[in-house]
C-alpha cells in the first residue's frame, strides 16, 4: 500500500440519494431510508435473505486494509451497488499499523474495525489463533481451493504472486537474476541499487522473509549480507519500492507484491518484472470478520461479495488484483497466473503454522540476525 502520514483517512460511503416519496403501503422502518432493499445473490440459500436483512438493519461496515483505497474503490463501490443501504468506511493503513492498532483497540475496549483485510498473512492467522475472528461458512466456500479459508476463520481472496522487479534501462535482461540464487549473487557483486523491505517495520515484508527463509535458508541469509554490502535502501511497501525502480533511482527490486508490480509495469515502460523460476510465493489479502464486529452482519456481506464471481472478476478488471477463483475473468487471474508458473508456484497456505515466526523469542532472534546480516543497518 501507498505509504502515508499516520492521519485519520477513512473514506464514508454515504448511502444513496433520495428517491421519490415511498408508497404508503411501504413498511414503516423502510420510510426512514430511500434506498431499496437489496436481495440475496442468485443461487443463494434462502435463508440468506435475513442475512442482508440484518446488515441493511446494521446500516454501516467499517473496514482496515492494507489495500489501497484507490485500488479497492471499485470493490467498495461495487458492493455498494449491491447494497445501498450499507454505507461503508474503509481505511488502508500499513500492515503493522493495522496488526498494533486492532490489538490495542481490543485491549483498551474500544470498537474496532468489522473486516480486516491484510497481505500480512501471519499477522491474520496470529489474530485468528487468538481468538479474534469470527467463524462464518460463507456460501462461496465450494468455489475455492481448500487452502484458500481456516477453520471458516480465515479467508484467502487473492492469488497474488511476489515477483522481482529491474529498471530496464540500467539493467539489461540478460543480466537480470531470475532465481533467488541468482538474486544473491547479483546482489553479492552489484555495487549498490538494490531496494528491499524493512522487514522490522513491514509487517509484510518481514512475512516474506520469513517464507524464504523456509524455502532455503542459506539463499536468504545470503541474500541478506549481500543486500548489507551493497548498502541497499529498504522502504516500507511494494509502492515506494515501484517507484524508485521505475524512476532509476534503484535497478533492482525483491519480494514485490505482484498486482501492484504488474499494473505498475502497463504504465511505466522503464519498470521490468520478473517471476522467480526456482520457486514463486504465492500470497493472499486474507480476511477475517472481528469476533467483536459491531456489524457483523454486514460484514458477512462483504466478504461473500469479495469471494463471488462477481466480486472476483472486479478484482480482476477494475481492481487489477489477482482474483482467487478458477472462473473469474479478467487481466489478473489467478487462473491466468497458474498456467504461467506451472510447477513453480509456491502457494502460502493459510493455518496456524504461519504465526510461529511471530512468537516473541523467534521474531526477536530473526531480527537480531537479519541487522546482523546487513550489518549497516542502525534502525
């Protein structure tokens, strides 16, 4: 996500202008509010039917993401389409932000966000495995793969790749790395122009850390001196990485989220992308509905809309992220994707294994030796 100052951004949806004067044959509690009543999805149970009912009744969904606001706007508006009578509030933030703020809310008593939505998947599980969310079977579950949701807790609504991103001009293809053993390498030789992330600030960088670590530790703790020798800059998101490569103030980027890098890459001719051939991370925006939501209802709204067809193929074409299912169409679907990588797709799959690196003693030791690595580092 966009990196910004820490103000308050919340962007309220208010509900639909008003229409002509209702039928006095209307019931009562709908004079209060000109939008129509919305109606289950097809295909739905009936019983889903009180489900909307309820979130109509709720009136208002607050969401914390890490995805942009300009990037989900046509899912949030989408959404709204479907059910006018919600208004939405929607605040992207950093993905530790989001982490630290939900837990201290919840310790001060305080009303926190219904949804959170977080490419910071260990962040999510560590939430859920606390006791955090709330357990729903959303009627999409059929149509996704079965590492895609935990214990109806846990959600996954992207199929994103993370990918290594060049400035073309500085960095011809024949000389760009296309394995993490040949990043480390690069890096090890390079003479600086590397960017990467802060993984003690980024939540989510230090999540992709900890998974390349799984995949081979020596790769990424070499990788980790060589980016330490050649001084690189490390930034807090996917945006200000894309950015500095795309500009030339950096040849060479690692662990970009893929949906920003791509669409990125459309508009700036300059910015090269690469896919990892030995191994690419596969990652999700996984959601979890608060266990303390105070509009629960509505918030199940949301994440069946985020799951449907619908919703997926937004995600695809307006949104330009990585849809999850195998029958959205779009530019950017997982579908798509999965044929492009083949066997060198590495998806992520959501469970509690995934909040380990998080336990204090093992998050401390993998920091203390990550500033170690890259021994400049005085952060």
């Amino acid at each position: 996500m966009t990196h910004r100052p820490l103000s308050r951004r919340a962007a309220l949806c208010q509900l639909g202008g008003l229409a002509a004067a209702p039928a006095l044959a209307q019931p009562a509690d709908e004079l209060l509010d000109y939008a129509p009543r919305a109606r289950p999805p097809e295909g739905y149970p009936a019983a889903y039917a009180t489900t909307v009912r309820a979130a109509e009744d709720e009136g208002r969904l607050s969401i914390h993401s890490t995805t942009d606001e300009r990037v989900a706007a046509p899912l949030v508006a989408d959404f709204r389409r479907l059910y006018p009578r919600i208004a939405v509030a929607y605040e992207d933030l950093g993905s530790t932000e989001l982490y630290h703020r939900f837990i201290a809310e919840n310790q001060l008593g305080r009303e926190a966000a219904d949804v959170l939505w977080s490419s910071a998947m260990d962040h999510m599980v560590a939430l859920a495995t606390a006791g955090h969310a709330l357990a729903y079977a959303s009627p999409e579950q059929a149509h996704l793969p079965a590492w895609a949701q935990w214990q109806d807790r846990l959600w996954a609504t992207t199929y994103e790749p993370v990918v290594f991103a060049h400035h073309k001009p500085s960095l011809p293809e024949g000389e760009v790395p296309r394995s993490h053993a040949a990043l480390a390498r690069w890096l090890a030789g390079a003479q600086g122009g590397a960017v990467s992330y802060d993984i003690q600030k980024s939540g989510v960088g230090y999540f992709l850390a900890a998974q390349d670590a799984a995949a081979s530790e020596a790769t990424f703790w070499a990788t980790a001196q060589a980016l330490g020798a050649g001084r690189a800059r490390l930034l807090l998101n996917t945006d200000a990485m894309v950015r500095q490569i795309a500009d030339g103030r950096a040849r060479l980027g690692l662990n970009l989220l893929g949906a920003y890098t791509v669409a990125q890459a459309r508009e700036r001719p300059a910015l090269g992308v690469v896919f990892p051939e030995d191994y690419t991370l596969v990652t999700s925006r996984v959601l979890l509905i608060n266990s303390r939501a105070a509009h629960p209802n509505a918030a199940r709204l949301w994440l069946d809309y985020l799951l449907s067809r619908r919703g997926q193929t937004v995600m695809a074409t307006a949104a330009r992220l990585y849809a999850l299912r195998e029958d959205a169409t779009g530019e950017t679907t997982g579908a798509a994707l999965r044929q492009l990588l083949g066997s060198r797709a590495r998806p992520v799959a959501l469970g509690p294994g995934l909040a380990a690196p998080l336990a204090n003693a093992a998050y401390r030791d993998f920091i203390l030796r990550w500033r170690a690595a890259l021994g400049y580092w005085k952060g």
